[in-house]
C-alpha cells in the first residue's frame, strides 16, 4: 500500500479518501468516485483541454466494461 506522499509523486493528481467508520460512508458517491479517478491513467486526467479529457474518458469507460 502506497502513503499518500508516495502516491503524490506518482500522479500529482490523485485523490485521497477518508477513513471511514460507518458501512454507509464506504459505499456512498464520493468514496466510489475517488477510486475511479485514481484508476484513471496519467494521459487521462492531465489532458490539456476538456475535450481530450473526454475522448479519453470514453476510451477508458469503454476499456473498463461501462459501455
């Protein structure tokens, strides 16, 4: 398992989660969303423009099993 500051270095732009306490917490909308993000490859989510940003999100949804 990587620190946070390790993860830091790897892609500057992943997101770190909370520790959660409660079942509820674990399983809720921006828990989920954070691990998707930190899927996301490098390419992705420094894209320079938003549309480069969501023709390589199409890409990696269609990879991933969501289309």
């Amino acid at each position: 398992m990587y620190r946070k500051d390790d993860i830091q270095h790897i892609l500057p732009f992943t997101l770190a989660k909370k520790q959660c306490r409660l079942d509820i917490r674990k399983s809720s909308f921006s828990q989920r969303t954070v691990n998707e993000w930190n899927r996301l490859s490098a390419g992705c989510v420094g894209a320079s423009s938003v549309n480069i940003f969501k023709n390589k999100m199409d890409l990696y949804l269609r990879w991933a099993g969501y289309t």
